[in-house]
C-alpha cells in the first residue's frame, strides 16, 4: 500500500507531538531523573519552634524552585555521614554533603571524597570562617559555634563551673555528672577531643591520662550529641553536664524563658579559652548530580536559608547579612570574643595526627 505525502507529513507531525509530551513529562517529573541526595546528620535544622515547616520551607522550596526531588539521608552524626560517602567513592550516591566541619574536612579531604567548588555568593560568607575551614572550597562554611560544656544550674551550682580546668573536670567530683560523645563516630566529641589536646599542649602532660582518669571515676561516653543531650535531660541519670554548644542557653531562653541551662569554657592561666566548631556543605565527588548539587550549595548559603540557622540549628550563621536574634546577643557565647584554642592546633598537625590521636583515644578508654 502507498501512503501519501500528506498522510505521511501528517503522521510525522503526530510522531513529533507525542515524542515532544514525552520528553516534557518525563523532565518534568520531580521523581525522575532530577533529584538531589543529601546526606547530613539527623539534628540539622530539627531544633526550632516547627522543625517540619523550617525543612519545609529549606527543602521544599528548594524542589519548587529547581523542579527535584530532594531526598535527605540522615545519620548519627556527621562523621557517620562521612564515613558513607568514603565507603561508596566507586559509586556515589550522595551529590552533597552537610556538616563537615574544621576537624573533618582533613579526613575528607584525605579520603579526596568531595568537589572543589566555589559558589558565585562566597563572598557573603565571612572570609576567617572560609580560611579557616577551606581556603580550596571543597567545603563551604554555612554556620560556627562554641564547644562548651553544658550544665543544668539547678543541679550543678554555677559556682561549680567557674575557674573549670580539664583537670577537674577528670575528677570523680565531675567526671561523673559528664555526658559526652564518641570522637570516633561524633563531630562534636571529636572537637572536643582537640580542645582537651589543644589544652595539654599548651598545658603539658600527656592528654591521654585525662582520658582514663575520667573514665575511672565515671565519666560516660555516647555515640552520638542527640544521645549525650537526652542522657543530660534525663535528671534520673545523673548527669547535668554534656559537652555541647555555646549557644544552649540562648536555647534555653528562647523556648523557655529562663536561663537554667548555661555554658561554661575551660581555664588555662587565669582565661578562659573555648574551642570553635565550624560546620560546612560540599559536593560529592563525582556526584550523580552535580549541577544540582552546586545550584544547592549555592542555595544554602544564602540569606534566605541562613536566616533559618540561628533558631533551628542553634548556631551561628555563617553569612555575614544575616541578623541575629536578641537571644544569642544575650543568652550565646560569641566565639569572636573568646580566646580559641583552634591557634594552638593548626590544620597542618591536625591533618598529620588524627588518626594517630584516635587510635590512642581508643587504646584511653578501652574501646
């Protein structure tokens, strides 16, 4: 049979319609191939007065926005997050990653996990919290805080906490009331691993003998802050202080009025030195979607999701335009006013002993 020229164009055209309704609803399906994997710790942004609307509103927007598909893989903690992305390097899953922070990037960085990338907005972000995390941008800084140790002033008197040295802090006094987390596995433990070393370096002695001291009169150690944190909150266990963040009582204000919880720093030669976290996101190395990935970065450094980290995440923002709330002027310890220890261990050392100072935390602790 002999079709003719019309009926041949007007098959074409048809053919040509439908491959076109094909393309449009396959690219434009969220669940297809536009989707951005996000691995983080299980905290982030979960700490506000509506944890659901604030992700809501952060990812959500995000897929509005960029027409995706966001999926959020969440971890203990953030080194566990890490440590994921080591384990699957031949085939990535992950396109970003959210908490590497200035102790885990030297592994990440070691482990060459993640993508050099500097978004067109870096220069909203305060350029020491860049030069002090990444001056190559494999990771972007998005918030910074105080390591601190936290207690409960209804069971711990704050005149108990003043003039606090690592040395008593080892003994049974309040070794005992001391929750805090796993160096190996938390980020959070692992900064304070280095502000305890930081501390005997300038100190003396051997930092591993606080270790088993402590452990001796009953210090106890959790895999993770949110496990640390609901030890502490627990008053039946007995433990009113964990190592947390600077900005717990800002915290404590914001949702309760009162000023119960409260930080507290270590004393070295009559001053009071702190420890200074500093959290950042990066792209995957070889990530299934890069583009995707970078426009997120990008994103999240912005005043429009910055604004959310002060009363979600409880730390401080990392972009400069960001305003801050009247809690953390009052209630938050400012790291731009304390003395850090982060000086007496450069990146270079920090880089260079890691998996040294592990291995010998573990042998401390019988673990």
């Amino acid at each position: 049979m002999r079709w003719s020229g019309k009926v041949i164009l007007t098959l074409a055209i048809v053919v040509i319609v439908v491959l076109g309704i094909s393309y449009w609803y396959l690219t434009s399906q969220p669940s297809g191939e536009r989707k951005l994997v996000i691995y983080t710790y299980e905290s982030l942004l979960k700490w506000g007065d509506d944890p659901n609307a604030t992700r809501q509103a952060v990812f959500g927007e995000f897929e509005r926005r960029y027409n995706c598909k966001v999926e959020i893989r969440e971890f203990d903690d953030a080194r566990t997050a890490l440590l994921a992305i080591v384990q699957e390097r031949d085939r990535p899953r992950a396109d970003v990653i959210i908490g590497i922070d200035n102790v885990l990037i030297h592994e990440a960085l070691k482990e060459g996990v993640l993508e050099q990338f500097k978004p067109k907005n870096a220069g909203k972000i305060h350029g020491w919290l860049v030069k002090s995390l990444d001056p190559s941008y494999h990771v972007v800084p998005y918030d910074y805080g105080l390591i601190a140790l936290v207690y409960d002033s209804k069971r711990m008197p704050e005149g108990k906490m003043r003039d606090l040295t690592f040395e008593k802090l080892a003994s049974k006094e309040y070794a005992s009331k001391l929750v805090a987390e796993d160096p190996t596995v938390s980020s959070t433990g692992l900064n304070f691993l280095l502000w305890q070393i930081a501390y005997y370096k300038v100190k003396g002695g051997d930092w591993t003998e606080w270790w088993k001291e402590a452990k001796a009169n009953g210090l106890l150690v959790t895999g993770s802050w949110g496990d640390a944190y609901d030890v502490f909150l627990d008053e039946k266990q007995g433990r009113p202080i964990v190592v947390s963040y600077g900005t717990d009582g800002a915290y404590s204000y914001h949702f309760y009025n009162e000023t119960r919880y409260k930080a507290a720093l270590i004393t070295l030669n009559g001053e009071e030195w702190g420890w200074l976290q500093i959290e950042g996101l990066g792209v995957v190395k070889n990530a299934p979607h890069r583009e995707l990935a970078e426009r997120f970065v990008e994103y999240f450094i912005s005043e429009e999701v910055q604004k959310y980290i002060p009363l979600n995440n409880w730390m401080y923002p990392a972009n400069k335009n960001v305003k801050l709330p009247k809690e953390y002027v009052k209630y938050a310890l400012d790291p731009t006013k304390i003395k850090l220890l982060n000086e007496v261990l450069p990146p270079e050392e920090v880089g260079k002993n890691l998996k040294t100072w592990l291995d010998e935390w573990r042998r401390a602790v019988g673990s």
